[in-house]
C-alpha cells in the first residue's frame, strides 16, 4: 500500500526563489486553502530575477522533454471558479530534452515587466501574479510547481482634487450640506469635511459616515455586485439644531482599503463611496452616497 503510494509522489521536488527574496518587502495574502503566506512585493516594469531547483528524489531520475517557466498575470471570477483568464503570460525556456539525476539550477529573468494592474484578492474575484514551473514529461503527466509574488503600482498626488459639495434633503422637514475637502484620497489619508444643519425638523437620534466597497464582477446579464461596508464612524449623537455644524475627520489607515479599480481587463471593478446616514427616533434612516477615488501613494522615508 504504502509503494502504491509513493508512485503517486513527483519523482523531485521544486523550488522558486527570488533574487532578492530575503531583502525585498513582504506582504501577506490568503491562499485558496484559506491560509495566508508571505510573499514579495513588486510594481510595474521591475525585473524578477531568481533560481529554479529541481531535486530529485534519492533513487529517481527525471525523464524529461523540457523545463519551462512562465509569468503569468490571472483573473479567476468565482463563479467560474477554476477558469483563469491570463492578461500577462511570459514564457521563459531553461532545459532542453533529457534526464536529470541530481539536483540542478536554473536562473531565470523576465525584464521591465509590464503589471498594470494590481494584485486583488475580493468577494468574487481574485487577480494574481505567479511565477510557473513546469516539467514536461512524455506518457506521465506533466510536474507543476509555482510560486505567487504580489503587484502594488502607486500613484504621484494628483494635481486637480476637487472638493465635494452638496445639499440634501426631504422638502419641509430636513435640509442640510455637507463637504469633504476633496474627492481623493490615498489609502493613509484622513477624510476631512463638515455637515451643516440648514432645517431641522424631524427629531434626528444619530448620524453616522461609513465607508462602502462596491465590487462590481461580469458583464451584462452575468453581473455580480457586492457592497461591503468597511468603516462605521459615529459623527453625532442626539438631535442637531438649525445652523449648527458637525466636523468630520476620518482615518482611512485602520482600514483595509484597495485603489479604485475600474474596469479592470473588462471583468471587474472596484470603487469605494461616503455613505452618510442619519437615523431619526423612529428608526427611519436617511442616507446620501458620495463616491471617491482612492489610491496608493508612495511612501517615502521618514526624514530623521
């Protein structure tokens, strides 16, 4: 039972290292079996440079009729789960035909890639990078090995940013303004505004601004739209009175916020809104959604 076993076993084991595996930032990111690992960061048009190993077992020889790895840059839709749709796809060849009977390594590079986009991992859908290794056999199936590596492109600040203002209301009962001190915001900012109470005149217990995640997947008919609140914040508790003034001042770093997505190889999208609610004794709510723009900005040192 236990030779039955071991025959099912790859005849070596693989190993993908980075180049610079050991300095490089670290991020964590949940896997398909719910765990989370580590794993190295990197932005559009750098090189990946590293070392395939592949050691066979004691014993075993490695019939072969090539080694390849590939970059590859994935879109999975969960409902398609299993279905992968490449956007990036680089092929590098490091063996020709033949055995191998001890442990042998192979450099790889791939230069400047192009990785527009962000690694993503949401509701339902999932964007990744991976580095692919594979053993083409003959009559046997193929030996597989990869290794997942995270994408982050930032953004300089932008040159126009816009503030947001407006009035809402319920005509004879509730007037007010509100305004946030711009339209977008990097994923470490602080969201800034004040709420103006202009007519008051339904009995208001509180009020509150939340941050909202809208993960928009497919097309047409097969569109997929998941709504998550990430942050609630309380702005105010007990009645307001006309004319007065409530601040606002929000944190964004506690929170676990991504850049707006938009149409991203047309299959998702990712946006992110203000949603202000008020909530009067008798529990009706009164809400205005406003949306953002987010982004990540480059970190630069702390001067000392």
């Amino acid at each position: 039972m236990n030779y039955l076993m071991g025959a099912f076993k790859p005849p070596c084991n693989i190993t993908i290292t980075f180049s610079d595996g050991k300095t490089r930032k670290q991020v964590s990111v949940k896997k398909e079996n719910g765990k989370t690992a580590m794993v190295p960061v990197f932005q559009s048009l750098e090189t990946i440079s590293g070392e395939v190993s592949i050691d066979p077992v004691q014993g075993k020889k490695v019939e072969h009729t090539g080694v390849k790895i590939e970059l590859l840059g994935q879109i999975e839709l969960y409902f398609d789960r299993g279905n992968f749709y490449d956007f990036t796809s680089l092929v590098r060849e490091l063996d020709v035909p033949g055995d191998i009977y001890e442990k042998k390594t192979y450099p790889f590079e791939f230069s400047s890639v192009e990785m527009p986009y962000e690694s993503y991992n949401g509701t339902n859908v999932r964007l990744r990078y991976i580095l692919r290794v594979t053993i083409s056999r003959n009559y046997v199936s193929n030996i597989t090995e990869h290794r997942d590596f995270c994408v982050r492109n930032y953004s300089p600040v932008p040159t126009m940013n816009n503030s947001i203002k407006m009035e809402v209301g319920i005509e004879d009962c509730l007037h007010i303004e509100f305004e946030y001190s711009k339209s977008k915001y990097h994923l470490k900012d602080v969201i800034i505004g004040k709420i103006y109470f202009l007519l008051v005149r339904i009995k208001i217990k509180n009020m509150e601004l939340e941050i909202r995640r809208r993960e928009s997947t497919g097309s047409g008919p097969n569109t997929y739209v998941e709504t998550e609140t990430l942050a609630k914040f309380e702005l105010m508790d007990g009645a307001p009175v006309r004319g007065e003034s409530i601040p606002i001042r929000l944190f964004l770093s506690p929170y676990e916020l991504t850049p707006t997505y938009r149409n991203i190889n047309n299959k998702f999208s990712v946006k992110y809104y203000l949603n202000l609610v008020l909530v009067d004794e008798e529990d009706r709510r009164y809400f205005k959604q406003q949306e953002i723009s987010m982004y990540r900005l480059l970190e630069t040192p702390a001067s000392s």
